[in-house]
C-alpha cells in the first residue's frame, strides 16, 4: 500500500465521561493526516487526500465517509476535524475528504473526486479497522449534495467498479437535490456547473432516482432558508412516492444553516445523534 502518512496525534475522544443514549461508549481517537485516496495524481493544496479518525480498541468499526459543504467553491479537510474527532469518538472511523473546488475545476470534478474516496475507503479501510461492509456517506450542505449524488446516479461509482448499493447509508444535512432551482446554479458562480440548463438537470440528485436506493437521512434546520427547506421537504417526498422505503428525515429545532453542523461536537446535538442512531442500525 502506497500511503504518505503526514501526521499521526492522538487526541481524547468526545468528554470522555460522557455518554449519549446513542453512543453508550467513548473512545480515544487517533488521527492519520493527508492519507491519498488517488494514486499518479497530486492536486494542489491536498485536494486528493483524506484525514482518518480512528476509534481505539474498536475493530471491525463501521465507517463514515465525510464531506464538507461551502458551494463546492471553498473548505478543506482541517476545518471539519470536529467531525472526525466527533464521530470516531463514537466508534466510527471517519474519513474527512478533501475534494476539488470551483473556480479552479467544474462538475462533474467534485463528484469524481467524492466517489474516488469513496472507492478507496471500500478497498482501503479494512486496513486502519474499518469493516468494508458498512461504509455510510455523510455531507453538509455543499457536501451533502455530493452524498446525496453519489447515492442516486450510478454514473460516478461505476468508474470504480461499484454502485450505489455498495453505500450502506446517506445523511444529506441542509443539502440541495434540484440544481437547475433558485437558490443553486441559477444564483451562483458558473463554474461551479456552467450555464447549460441540461448540465443543472443531469447533475441534481432529485433527476437521478434508481431501484434499491441505500436508506437515506436528510436532515435540515428549522432556519434554512425557505428554499432550501422545500427541497429537502421535497426531496424525501420525491424518494418515498417513486417508492425508496428506507427514507427519513428530520429538522433540527433552533438551527440556522451553519448550526446545523458547526454543533455537532457539542454535547447531546441532535444531529449527531440522528447521524449516529442512524448508523448504528
């Protein structure tokens, strides 16, 4: 195995005395930085590559697999160690992904970048005591519309030799799924997805629905902005009306769209308590 590692520290898990009705045990969680999810490339500011938080004393963890919002135009890794130390603290091992960003690259480069580290924690995690079988995706906003993406057009795991289905689960949080709506392409900067109505269709979630879907959380606050409120409203009930049984969703009671995720590390957050019960399954 061909791994740079950069950096290995050990911090203390989530108040180590403390215990969530979701998450009975704690753990200490060991951080490997900068790990590549790709191999013969080497994309500026280490857009290629992943941080792993991994559970101590816990073999054969389940896995979730991270990725940042911020419009698909900004955001690295080292903002979101929160959610690392949060969820491995749990018992999770957790991958944090770096992916390219806008202006510099369009889609469908952020997608490709988030099934190639998706691909890799499949093939790769077994190896820091991750167990294959149950990878879950998680995103906020930005990210959660990658994690939604993935989960609905087979295109991007096909590359790699796998589908949807090899996706255990999805937790969209504040996320988006209608490109070519308000509030997204139409009201951004066009290198995100250019200025082609048929690219914003091809590239959003809600356009992309298959059989046998992964479960699915969508989580949104109760301070989103309207738009973003109705698309995930509407998303979830797009999915059970084309016949996905396995969708939930919730809104988090006094959170705005940056709450939603900055309080995850807080004590009993609601959403990290949806995301952990829901991964638990």
């Amino acid at each position: 195995m061909n791994v740079r590692i950069a950096c290995v520290v050990l911090v203390t898990g989530f108040g180590a005395a403390t215990a969530t009705p979701t998450a009975a045990q704690t753990y200490a969680v060991r951080v490997q930085r900068d790990v590549p999810y790709l191999q013969g490339v080497n994309y500026t500011d280490n857009k290629d590559k992943l941080d792993l938080y991994l559970p101590e004393g816990r073999p054969n963890a389940p896995v979730i697999v991270s990725y940042y919002g911020n419009q698909l135009m900004g955001g690295d890794k080292s903002e979101d160690a929160f959610i690392g130390r949060r969820f491995a603290s749990a018992g999770f091992v957790t991958a944090v992904v770096n992916y390219r960003l806008s202006p510099a690259v369009s889609h469908p480069a952020h997608i490709q970048d988030a099934a190639a580290s998706f691909a890799w924690a499949k093939r790769h995690i077994a190896e820091y005591g991750g167990d294959p079988d149950r990878v879950f995706v998680i995103g906020y906003s930005a990210g959660g519309y990658l994690a939604a993406l993935l989960s609905t057009d087979p295109r991007y795991l096909a590359a790699h030799q796998l589908s949807p289905r090899d996706i255990r689960g999805v937790v969209a949080v504040s996320a988006f799924y209608w490109v070519e709506r308000r509030g997204v392409a139409p009201d951004r900067d066009a290198s995100v997805w250019g200025s082609d109505r048929k690219v914003w269709v091809d590239a959003s979630p809600a356009h992309n629905l298959q059989a046998n879907p992964p479960p699915v959380l969508i989580l949104y606050a109760d301070r989103d902005e309207d738009w973003r409120r109705q698309q995930n409203v509407e998303m979830a009930a797009t999915m059970k009306a084309a016949g996905h049984k396995d969708v939930e969703i919730a809104m988090i009671a006094n959170r705005t769209h940056a709450t939603i995720w900055r309080r995850i590390d807080a004590r009993n957050d609601e959403t990290a308590e949806h995301i952990i019960r829901f991964a638990s399954r």
